[in-house]
C-alpha cells in the first residue's frame, strides 16, 4: 500500500514538518487544522464561532484535496482551550455534519498553536 502526501493551497500550509493528510489505501488522516485563512495566512479574529467553521472548511478543503469529503469523515478529535465553549462549538460543528455525526473525541488542552481556541483532526474514507 503507497502512502500519498496530500496538499492543497485551500487549506492553510502546514507551520511545522507534517503534511495536511496521509492517504493510505482508502482512508485519509488529516493533521489538526486551526482557524487559519488559507488566502490570507492570518488568523481567524473572532469568537469561537468564528474560528470553528474556519477550521471546519480547512478541514473540508484537505479532505475534498484527497477525494474524499465531510460526509465521509468516520473519526474527529477536537482540541480546545476552553470548555465553557464547548455548546457554541457544537452548534457550528452539528452544521457541518448533520444527523449522521462521525464518532468524535473533544480534549480541553492547555495551548495551542498560535493560541487559537480550537484545532480539529479527521479520519475519512475515500
């Protein structure tokens, strides 16, 4: 089985030495994504919101890049920095996924990089 780096310019390039997502066989496994503006390189300013439908369409852009898409998604895990926000984040994360959710793991983390709020990583098949 050949391991395939996925890249895409529709989705943040990756600030340290790791591929946006690994295709092997018929799964893909994306790195954490954070609310980074692929067009822009800069930060998402806003609330929590804000910055988890952001992530959440950096993660489409990689998933789509390896042919693969949110509907296919079987696995998330969600780091955030504070649970208190954990409802506004399911309201955006239950409209990207809808009545079908993956199965999900969600951390409260100390930091992250570039001390965003969230970073969401995936497991989908293609």
């Amino acid at each position: 089985m050949n391991k395939e780096i996925i890249k895409t310019d529709k989705a943040p390039a990756a600030i340290g030495p790791y591929s946006q997502a690994i295709k092997i066989g018929n799964l893909v496994y994306t790195s954490g994504q954070i609310p980074i503006n692929p067009q822009t390189g800069t930060l998402v300013n806003g609330d929590i919101k804000e910055q988890t439908k952001q992530v959440l369409e950096n993660l489409k852009a990689v998933l789509e890049a390896a042919g693969s898409g949110l509907d296919k998604v079987i696995k998330t895990t969600l780091f955030i920095s504070n649970m208190d926000e954990f409802v506004m984040i399911n309201e955006v994360y239950s409209s990207y996924f809808g009545e079908n959710p993956p199965a999900r793991s969600t951390v409260q983390v100390a930091r992250l990089p570039k001390d965003v709020g969230i970073e969401i990583e995936a497991i989908a098949y293609i």
